[in-house]
C-alpha cells in the first residue's frame, strides 16, 4: 500500500486516547513510506493525524470541499491541498488517490464516509481493504450491529468479513496488507433467500 485514505472526526472526542492514536497513526504512516489522504482540515482528529504524519516527514494530501474551507480551516503545511465544490467529489478523489481505507473516531460525516467506501467494495466498484481502528472499543456497537444484518438476513457474511477490524494500528495495517476482496458479489439469488 502507497496511499491509505483515513476518515476521522473533526472534533478531538472525549478521551485522549483517540488524539493520542490518531497521532501515532500519522506517524506509523510516514515510518512506513504510506502517503495519508485526508479531509484537509486542521482540527480535531483530521489535524491531529496529518501532524503526525508531517511530524515523520510524511507526504500529506488533504482534499476539501470549497465551502468546508472556513468551518473546517485547511490545514496550511500539507504536501499538498486539492479544492473540490462538493462532498460527494471530496471521497471520489479520496478514493482514486488511495489504495486502502482507515476509520478513526467520528461522527455522522466519519460514518457517511465509511459506510459508502463499504458499499463500493461490496458492490465490487473498488477491491480496497477497509479497516476500522476500533480505539478503546469505539466502535464496538457499530461491529455488533453490522453482526445483526447479517444474522437477520440483510447482509451476507463474506461481506461482513470485508470489514478488517483492529484495536492496533500494527495488527490493523498488516491486516489490510494481507487482505483479499472477495469474489462473491452483492446480489443474492433466488434460490438463496
């Protein structure tokens, strides 16, 4: 992997912790020669990850929606910063610059992101591994109810286990080195149901 996408908050959340892994992140990147794209921004999660990141001599890009620029304040000392007018434009271009995506703590917009990069691989648009940096069990209720679909029906396992799920950032990016996309498609057919 030369580029892995990662999708965090705008806010720092309430536990250190997140800051502190999204630091080291960052910095694992850089240590690894992986090139981070991210939201551009210079708070919360978003620049504390590109400060790591930078702080190993890093290549940083960030891409930011035009009208992002003043609320979310791009970050001034990236390799480089790419304008886009829209949100959807904002992950297409993650997407195309990246060969992997992580998840950090976030919100509504961390979770939007996330869930649509899932859905293309599932639809088999991209064949990217998708992690979730699952920091101090954030993200526990997420997993169990991605669980729930697929033992209600709604979602099959092997798209379930597309998810790479870590609690570490080592175990998480060896995971997604060693991932293979599956082969089975979205759609089931009658005689499955």
């Amino acid at each position: 992997m030369k580029s892995i996408t990662v999708f965090c908050g705008s806010s720092f959340g309430s536990h250190d912790i997140y800051k502190e892994q999204a630091f080291l992140l960052g910095q694992t990147l850089a240590q690894q020669g992986i090139q981070l794209i991210y939201g551009g921004a210079d708070v919360g999660l978003m620049g504390t990850i590109a400060d790591g990141a930078l702080a190993k001599g890093g290549k940083v890009i960030g891409v930011l929606p035009h009208f992002l620029q003043s609320k979310e304040i791009a970050h001034k000392n990236l390799t480089e910063l790419i304008i886009v007018e829209t949100m959807h434009e904002r992950k297409t271009k993650m997407n195309e610059l990246c060969d992997g995506v992580i998840v950090l703590p976030g919100g509504y917009g961390t979770l939007e992101e996330f869930f649509e990069m899932i859905t293309w691989a599932q639809l088999g648009l991209h064949k990217k591994p998708i992690g979730i940096l699952n920091i101090d069990g954030f993200y526990d209720d997420l997993i169990n109810l991605v669980q729930t679909m697929v033992d209600k029906g709604f979602l099959k396992q092997v798209n379930r286990d597309m998810l790479l799920i870590s609690d570490t950032i080592d175990d998480l990016l060896e995971k997604m080195r060693n991932y293979q996309a599956p082969t089975v498609g979205k759609w089931i057919s009658k005689e499955e149901i």
